[in-house]
C-alpha cells in the first residue's frame, strides 16, 4: 500500500492569506514542507482520494495524479468536501478527439465513486448543496455506502467505523476508515475523532490520526482563552492523540491535521517528531508505504 499525504494541513492552509505570523511568513518563502494544504490523501493502489478539501484540485495537480476513482469522505465539515466539486475531474481526449462523443457521455464515464456511510453523505449533502446535484441528478459520481456493504477491490477491502463529532451519545455523523490489503491493515481517522470507540479500532501496521491541538506555544505561552477552550471541547488534544496512540498501539503512526493555530513550523514538528519512536508528523507529499 502507498498513501501520500496530499495535503497536511487543517482548516486554514499554511500560509493563510492575510496573516503575517512567523509560520505563515516562513511558509510564503520556503514552500513545503512548510507551508500546507488542507488535510487529504491519495492511495494509490485503489485511485483513492480521501476527503476533498478547497486544495483538491491543485493538491491532485501537483502530485502528478492522472486517476480518481474514488473519493472518501471521513466526515461533512467544510474543510474535507469543500472541494467536492473534483468528483467532475476527467480526462477528456476521447471527447476533444471524437466528433461523435457528446460531453455528457464522456462526464458520465470514469466517474468516481464517493465512499462513506450514508449518514456522512447525508450530511454533507446538507452543508454543500451541490453534492446531491452532483451525485443524483448530474451522475458526476457514484456512492458506495460502507455501512451497508464494505468495499471490495481486488484484495482490498474497505470498512467503516462510524463515530459521532459531537457528543458519544449523538449520531454518528463521520467516519474512520480501515483498510486492509495483503495483510497490512491502514487506519484512517484523521480528524475530530474524540469520539471514536477505540474498542473497534483494528491492531494497525499503520495508523493516521490528527495532530491534536496544543494549547501553547512551544515556550509555554498559552494561546487559548477560557471561551477558546469550551468552543475546542470537542478537539483532541495533542497529549490526547498520543495517549490514544499508546492504548491502540499501532505499529506506525503519522499525524496530519495540522492546524495554522497550533503556530508551528516544520523544524518544531521535526523535533518533537525525533522525541517519539514510530510517530511521524505529515507534511504535503509524505509518501508512506506500508
Ligand atoms: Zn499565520
Ligand atoms: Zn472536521
């Protein structure tokens, strides 16, 4: 299995427009690793897209992908469906090469296939509109819903672990995603997964979980006020994420989900990386083979 991080980031790319903190400076001269798209992967072997952040597009472009054959989708927040609007990517040499070939027959072709749960793509359809335009009237894309059927391809197989964003008790409303192929089983829940029951999670050659939030700046300096903190309850933070990664135990680690609010460079992440044994940090275009 390969699985490359498209993009790292969180909410805001690094740099975010406006801002001229140290982070976002340094990003604007340096370029990767520095600076960040919204959090996505490719997995190569199934073509596989996971979430569609606004970068979809261009985080596609730039790694020199030609094929999409699937799009998951871990939850309906904006910054991973913004981008959805990549499910009308196709090549088309056959239409621009064939008198004969209408545009909707060629969009209708090599269409991807949205996978998730259906109360994720509920809900997504609620918070962007044109996704059920897309997918139902359009025929942009097909839905493969994992809570009624896994996803079978070839030796891979596809399930969901469902889990609420909010509340332990609410519906759940996102999803992780465990992979498994010759063996190797890859567990993705990359972001808002305070509320995922550990209990499911399957012993992982590699796990990708978000990067936590820290509450400081590397001195210590507290970034958060007492509102700050109530409004990111829901948040793990990154204490949290390491002390998950020590109960599930999987034989690897890479956290994504990289905030602009964390105020952390690459160099800082590279030398807290260097304090954990298999525990990396993602940057745009870390491939990771497993
Ligand atoms: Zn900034
Ligand atoms: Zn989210």
């Amino acid at each position: 299995m390969k699985l490359e991080f498209l993009g790292s980031g969180g909410n805001s790319p690094i740099p975010t427009p406006t801002c001229r903190c140290e982070v976002c400076a340094e990003a604007r001269t340096e370029g990767v690793p520095y600076a960040r798209h919204g959090n996505s992967m490719y997995l190569h072997d199934l073509n596989a897209l996971i979430d569609a952040p606004e970068y979809a597009f261009s985080s596609l472009n730039r790694a020199g992908i030609d094929r999409l054959e699937y799009v998951f989708l871990t939850h309906w927040h904006p910054d991973h469906v913004n981008g959805l609007r990549v499910v009308q990517s196709r090549d088309l040499r056959s239409f621009f090469r064939n008198p004969d070939r209408g545009l909707l027959d060629a969009a209708s072709e090599d269409r991807p296939t949205l996978v998730t749960t259906r109360a994720v793509y509920e809900r997504t359809c609620e918070t962007l509109g044109s996704l059920r335009h897309f997918v139902e009237a359009a025929g942009f894309a097909d839905t493969h819903f994992l809570d009624e059927e896994p996803l079978s391809v070839g030796d891979y197989e596809v399930s969901a672990i469902p889990y609420p964003l909010e509340d332990a008790d609410t519906e759940p409303d996102a999803t992780a995603f465990v992979i498994e192929s010759g063996g190797r089983t890859l567990l993705i829940a990359s972001d808002d997964a305070r509320y995922l029951d550990e209990s499911r999670l399957p012993g992982a050659d590699l796990a990708v979980f978000e990067c936590g939030l820290f509450e400081a700046l590397p001195d210590g300096t507290p970034l958060l006020t007492d509102a700050d903190r109530s409004f990111l309850a829901d948040e793990l933070r990154h204490e949290e994420v390491i002390e998950r990664i020590e109960r599930v135990d999987p034989e690897r680690a890479v956290l994504t989900e990289i905030e602009h609010l964390y105020a952390r460079g690459a160099d800082e992440y590279a030398r807290l990386e260097a304090d954990y044994d298999s525990i990396r940090f993602a940057y745009d275009g870390l491939v990771v083979e497993l």
